[in-house]
C-alpha cells in the first residue's frame, strides 16, 4: 500500500531522494563552503534563509561559478526564500555549494537541499 511521497523527501527525474538541512556560517569575503562537494553528485537548494549582522551582498555559488542573483541585505536583516520543491538553485555534478560574501560581516542560517 503507498500513501504518496514522503515528508522529508522529494522526486527528482523519477528518483526519490532524502531532504537534508543544515547551516550556514559566513563571516569572510569571498567564498565560504556550505555544503561539501559530492563527487558526481549536484546539489539542490529547496529552502534557504539568511540573516546579516552588517551591510553586505550575498551570492551562492557552485565552487567558483555564480549561481544564484546577488542578494542586497543592510544589517540586522534577512530574507527567507521558503519551500520551491523544484529548487532555487543547484551546483553543477561534483561541485561545492558556497556562499559569497561581499564583505566580512557576519551571517548565517538554515538551508534544506537535496543531493542527486
């Protein structure tokens, strides 16, 4: 018998795959690794917020390549881009998500993806 998909999970190209969440912890310019390389493997981001300490502009990049628009934020503000079950973004196969900084200010937050 089969209720439907799953809760915590998603169907990508026919494959059901496990929703994972974790962190975001920036406070450098430049690159800062969200989520580690999977060799072979891309990874999706279906949820994400962010909150600033200071002024600065974010990006998510797939390791170097930009992937995402450039998100203005002033400080002791967010943004909150909830549940897109086909994605906001993904990386490109074996490839790192990061988060780009335009200054060293800190932020942080929670982020839901898939590996596939």
């Amino acid at each position: 018998m089969s209720f439907g998909p799953r809760a915590d999970a998603v169907m990508i190209g026919g494959q059901l795959l496990n929703v994972q969440r974790g962190l975001i912890e920036a406070s450098s310019s430049g690159n800062t690794q969200v989520i580690a390389a999977q060799s072979g493997k891309r990874i999706r981001v279906i949820a994400y917020n962010l909150m600033a300490a200071g002024s600065v502009n974010v990006k998510f990049n797939s390791a170097s390549t930009k992937i995402s628009g450039l998100k203005y934020l002033i400080a002791n503000t967010g943004m909150v881009c909830g549940d897109l079950e086909k994605g906001w973004f993904e990386t490109a196969s074996g490839e790192a998500l990061n988060i780009n900084l335009s200054a060293s200010v800190a932020v942080e937050g929670e982020i839901v993806y898939v590996v596939y």
